[in-house]
C-alpha cells in the first residue's frame, strides 16, 4: 500500500512539475528576455500572465476529457502540445511571439495540472488522498527550488532562450513517464461521454454545492499570493535588493521551500486533529502572518531577511491549507472528478492571473505592493475558509476520514 502510494505520487508529481517548472526556470531571465527583445519589464512579464490565463481557461477542456476517455490520452496530448510551445518560445523573434509561445506552453500544462488530481481521486479519498497529495506537492517542491537555479546556470551559459530548449527535454522525458510509467486509473465502465449537456449538468452541480465553490476560492486566493510573488519576485529582488540571478535564485528556492515542507505535515495534522480544525488553524496563520510582514513593511522594517522570513512562514501555512483543500473539494464529487477537477482549476488559475493582472500597474519593484497584494489574499482566502468551513459538518468530514 505505502509503496503503491509512493511510486504514484513520484509519477503524479514529476508531471504535476513540468507547469511549475515552465514558470520557475526562466524567472531569472526575464530582465534579459527584455533587453534582447526590446521590451519593457512590464510587456515580459505579460509572459507570466498570458501562462497563466491559458493554463487556467484550457483546464475546463482536459478534465471533461479525462472523464470520457481515461486519465493517459489527455495527459500525452498535453505534454506534446507544452513541447509544441517550449519550441515556439525558444525561436521567438518578438515578444508577440513569445506570448503567443507561451499560450500554447500554458494550454499543454494545464492537462498535466488537472488530471493529476483526478487520479488522486480516483485512488484514494480521505486522509489517504490528502497524504498522497502531500506526496505528490513534494515532488513539485523540486521545481521552484532547482528551477530558478536551474535556469541561472543555462542563463550563463547558452542565453534564455536555451532554457526553453531544456523544457523541451523535460516534456520528451515527462511523455515517456506517462508512457510507460503510469497505468490507467479510470476504467472503461465509469468513462463520461463528452457532451454540452452532461458539461453543464455537471457544471451545475459544482456551482451550486458552497462548499466546493468557496474551498475552490479558498485555493483560487492561496494562489493568487503565489502568482503575485512570482511576477513580482525577480525585480525586487534583483532591482531593489541587488541580488543577482543566483542570488535570487536561491532566495526563491528559500519563499518556497516553507510551503512544501509544510504540506507534508498536513496529512499528519489533518488526522490527529481533523482536517476542519487544522484548515482553519493554517488559515487564520497565513492571515496573521501575512498581515505582520504587511505592518512590518509600513513601518520601514522591510529589510531582505525580515521579508524572506515572513514569506516563508506564510507559505508555511499555506502549505497545510492546500492539500486538504483540494482533497475536500473532490470529496463529494467522484463521479465527475474530471469535470469538477477542471472547473476548480480553471476558476483558481483565472482568478490569479486576473489579481496579477488588475495589481500589475502597481509593483515598482518595491517590496509593499507585493507583501500589500499577498495580505490581501490571506485575508480573502480567511474569510471564504471561515464562512464555508461552518457548512462542513463534523461528523459529515469524520465519515469521509
């Protein structure tokens, strides 16, 4: 059982990487993406935008899929449509190109962000699910701690658009992984025929149930503080901080390595004290956390080490609210895991590259519109938490343990 549970969460999380690392790995080049392109910071980063967007919006098309022809077929049309792109960014002349790139990259990765979770559920519920998912989120944490270091070192030695070449690699080996590495977890018999009518019948369902909506935007928010970080990160830390690319590199690997070692603990903590209490717990620490290094900044004390150690004790707690909640959200929906994998995706993805692109005009490369934009979402993923979380029954959640 925990070997099963290990070599699937190894698989899921090496695919689940390949969206993280298409992000992580060229932050550092953004600054030169933009002189070689003859671009402002602004217009490069509508490349992190334009990701985002994309991999959100094309996830309400992978998971309905995934429920009518199993969990592989998306998976390998996704991966060759991210190497697809990756080739794209690697020969774009402009920036349009780039972009246009960089939709494609986001349309392919958001298969391998959206089936995933889906096999989780297909496998496993409960505590288990959350543990595999705990799992699977270590794996992811290699990304945003190698991948910036990664793309620093290709950065000095072949250029940004060699970084792109690299993805094209990582897809190559993420295709034969699924290949070969991973069975279908999805049987023949429980396959939902794709169709406008079944889509929307299921898309009721989801919209019309609070809980899954609001621990959906709960997600929708806790990510929307990670899409600010990463659109901000690179020109306060290198601009206003001085860091270079290695430099900053490793202060990112740092922000993220509290998350991911946190969601390991949040299996754990989900069993010995129930998943409603300790989702609460983490909620209302990302908050106050959040809110400190906010009044921290004000007051003139925001220094690199004091907001790096704040960062890292937020997404600490953000940590343990993640994996329970996209476990929680799926919990009552098995039977349109795809679908409602999908629509939870594609609402948590717009909404942060929507809160990234509203905030945009006003990052300066200063520290407070960023620590001001991710208190905003502590504070809104808190209250959604708050307000869903007195819907969920006790003994309800108990049962579903």
């Amino acid at each position: 059982m925990h070997s099963s549970l290990f070599r699937t969460a190894l698989v899921l999380g090496l695919l689940s990487a390949i969206g993280p690392f298409s992000i992580d790995m060229y932050l550092p080049a953004l600054p030169e993406i933009g002189a070689d392109l003859g671009v402002t910071e602004t217009q490069v980063q509508l490349t992190i935008t334009m990701y985002f967007l994309a991999f959100g919006v094309s996830q309400f098309i992978w998971g309905p899929m995934a429920d009518a022809y199993g969990r592989k077929l998306p998976l390998i049309l996704g991966i060759s449509l991210f190497a697809v792109g990756s080739v794209g960014c690697a020969l774009a002349p402009t920036l349009g190109w780039l972009v246009a790139a960089r939709f494609v990259q986001g349309i392919g990765g958001a298969a391998v962000g959206v089936v995933p979770r889906a096999i989780v559920r297909d496998r496993y519920t409960g505590i288990e699910a959350t543990r595999l998912m705990a799992l699977v989120m270590l794996v992811i944490a290699i990304s945003p701690m190698l991948a910036p270091l990664a793309g620093s070192v290709v950065l000095a030695f072949g250029g940004w658009r060699l970084i792109f070449g690299v993805l094209v690699a990582v897809a190559a080996m993420s295709l034969m992984v699924t290949l070969f590495g991973l069975t279908e977890t999805l049987a023949r018999k429980d396959r939902v025929p794709v169709n406008f009518r079944s889509m929307a019948s299921g898309c009721r369902v989801l919209v019309g149930d609070p809980v899954f909506m609001g621990l959906t935007f709960v997600g929708a928010f806790g990510f929307g503080s990670f899409f600010v970080f990463i659109a901000s990160a690179s020109f306060v830390y290198t601009e206003h901080f001085g860091l270079s690319p290695t430099g900053f590199s490793l202060a990112f690997a740092l922000n993220a390595l509290g998350f991911f070692a946190a969601s390991q603990a949040a299996a754990p903590l989900g069993q010995r004290l129930g998943l409603l209490f300790s989702m609460r717990m983490a909620l209302i620490g990302f908050a106050v956390s959040s809110l400190a290094l906010l009044a921290v900044t004000l007051a003139g004390f925001g220094t690199l080490p004091v907001l790096m150690g704040f960062l890292f004790v937020a997404n600490a707690f953000l940590g343990l609210v993640m994996p329970a909640t996209f476990v929680m959200a799926l919990e009552e929906h098995g039977d349109i895991a795809g679908l409602a994998s999908s629509l939870g995706g594609t609402l948590q993805m717009v909404t942060g590259g929507l809160l990234v692109t509203l905030l945009g005009p006003f990052f300066n490369g200063t520290p407070l519109p960023m620590v001001a934009a991710i208190a905003l979402c502590s504070v809104l993923a808190l209250g959604i938490g708050l307000a869903v979380l007195r819907r969920m029954s006790a003994p309800a959640m108990a049962a579903g343990e």
